[in-house]
C-alpha cells in the first residue's frame, strides 16, 4: 500500500502552470510585494505587456491553484552578450507566501526550464543579490552555482564626467 501524500504534494498535482495575463497583474503585483516589501504595479503591468504574446524566446508564466495566481516566473533567451553562447535567464520569480515550501517555485522553474530546452538552450542563468539567502538557497537546491561571468556594477553619483 502506497503510503498517503502530504497535504502540500497532493495540491502540487493541482497546479497549472500557464502564460500570464493581462487579469493576473493584481496577483503578481501582491505576490511580489510580498517578496520584496515594495508595491511596483506600473514597472509589472509594463513588463506583463512587453511579455504578453510570447515572440518564441521571452516567457512569463503563472503558477494556479483553483483559480488564482499563487506564483509567477519572468525568463528569456539571451544570446551572445560578451562572449556566451544563447542561454536562458531567470529573472523574476514569486510564490504566495502561503504557499512557499510546496514546490511552486520549481514547478514553475521545470516549466521555464522546458522552454528553453525547447529552444535547444543548454545553460540558465540568473542573479541575486548577495543578502537574499532565501532565493540563493532555492536556486541551489535546484542544482544552480556560481558561473564563469563577474557582474560588476557602477554607482553614477560618482562617475566623473570631466
């Protein structure tokens, strides 16, 4: 006799991973305020825009559950910036909190990864910021680590310009 689901890995099986829509934008603009403690509605209903219609290489996916948005990941193809070969990038990714710790976050991560298989990519990447353990920590139970390229970054207030 097969021993009984937990509760969380019965309602993964209900999930439906699919493309955002312009309805969905309330959703993602609380789950990501969640996240990140800032309301950024007019930076996600452009970005819903500019995604919707998918042009083959860019993706924006929800997570549902019984009829609401419980999660969101935001990726693209990107080729040959200095130097690397087409890979996928993640990035943005959001899951209710209350229902963080029940495979949302890969779910939609699988669902972006077939993407890029699909398109015979054979590398994702993202970024995180150093602090956000959480995140780091999903991306690598996930099998992510450290790759060949340094993000480096300018503060413009002291950019000379004379």
């Amino acid at each position: 006799m097969k021993p009984a689901m937990p509760e969380a890995e019965n309602e993964l099986v209900n999930i439906t991973i699919r493309e955002a829509e312009p309805g969905d934008l309330d959703a993602i603009v609380e789950i990501d305020k969640q996240v990140s403690g800032v309301k950024k509605a007019r930076y996600w209903r452009e970005t819903l825009e500019h995604y919707s219609g998918q042009r083959g290489s860019e993706f924006f996916l929800v997570a549902e559950l019984r009829q609401s948005v419980i999660g969101f990941i935001l990726g693209e193809i990107r080729a040959w910036e200095f130097g690397s070969p087409s890979c996928g990038w993640v990035y943005a990714i959001g899951v209710a909190r209350d229902h963080l710790q029940q495979g949302v976050g890969s779910k939609l991560l699988d669902v972006l990864c077939g993407h890029f298989r699909q398109a015979d990519v054979t590398k994702v990447r993202t970024m995180i910021a150093r602090q956000d353990h959480e995140l780091l920590s999903f991306f690598r139970s996930y099998g992510m680590m450290a790759g060949p390229f340094q993000q480096l970054e300018l503060d413009l207030e002291n950019l000379r310009t004379d």
